[in-house]
C-alpha cells in the first residue's frame, strides 16, 4: 500500500510542478512532503518523466455552428402502445403503434418503423404510426431514430403482438 502510494506521489507531482522533499524518519521510514523538514532532501524529476499535453487549437465561433451537433443528440426510443405480448383484436388488420421520444426529435432526423423486420411506409417525424391489412399472428416491432444519411442513431426494443382476425370462409 505503501508503495503503491510512493508511486502515486512520484507520478503526479511533476504535474503540480512543485519542489517535492524526501526523507527518512527514526523509524527508517520514507516520507515525501511539498514542506521542507530538517534533513530532507530535494527529489529531482527525469525530463522525460513529465508529461505533455498538446490541446487542438480553439474553433472560432462560425467553425462550432457549423459542427454538426444535432446528430450527437442521444435520444431514448420506447413504445407505449401497444403493450408486450397484447392481442389485438382488429378484423381489417389495423395496428396503432405509439411512440414516447425524449428529448424531442430534431428536425433532421427521422422515425422509422419495422415490422418483423421491414420497413413499413415512409421516415416520417411523428410517433404515431398506423398499419393495415396485417395478417394475424404474431408480430414483432421496432421504430428507429435516424439522421438524414440513414445513420441510426437510436433504436426501440423489440414489441412484440399478437393480431387476432377473424376470416370467413367463403366455400360452401
């Protein structure tokens, strides 16, 4: 524990740039301090021991407007509606699917919703989304947030439903 302290101190005070004084108490044990004290002596640090740290230079001002930071935007995808595992029960087919974004989508960026796997419709930017004529069974959804250029930038869980319809048997 000791040494590990030793260490510790070693490494991090040519950061402070500050003199460093080492010596040996009654006991033979070793202490370092920024204070003088009677018999101490002063650590001298290696060159090659500090550290550099080089920063990018500063962005003007019209450099930062024109960073793209809307797509840095983390945003939280869940479906609220309908609930896991829910039947539905809907003789055409229809499935209302509801969306909970937070924060609120930028203007650049889509919502996209799959079912089992594939895209249903069009990007759009509202969280309300309306399918048809699906068949009964089972169904899995998953709505995605992305940029323009089709990058994803956040994803909903897998909701997964069961549609109940009924058809009518026309042979007779």
């Amino acid at each position: 524990m000791r040494l590990v302290l030793l260490v510790l101190i070693l490494l991090v005070s040519p950061l402070i740039h500050g003199t460093v004084y080492k010596w040996v108490d009654q006991d033979g044990k070793v202490h370092f301090s920024d204070q003088p004290v009677k018999n101490a002596e002063v650590v001298e640090f290696n060159k090659n021991t500090e550290n550099q740290v080089k920063l990018p230079p500063p962005q003007s001002q019209s450099e930062r407007n024109l960073s793209p930071t809307a797509d840095k935007i983390n945003y939280s995808l869940r479906i609220t509606s309908p609930t896991e595992e829910e039947t539905i029960r809907s003789n055409q087919g229809h499935i209302a699917i509801a969306l909970q974004i937070e924060p609120e989508l930028a203007a650049s960026h889509l919502l996209v919703l799959f079912m089992d796997g594939k895209q249903q419709g069009e990007a759009q930017q509202s969280g309300l989304f309306q399918v048809s004529n699906v068949d009964r069974g089972e169904h899995t959804f998953v709505i995605k947030a992305l940029a323009q250029d089709g990058k994803l930038l956040a994803s909903t869980l897998p909701r997964k439903v069961f549609l109940h319809r009924t058809i009518q048997n026309r042979a007779r």
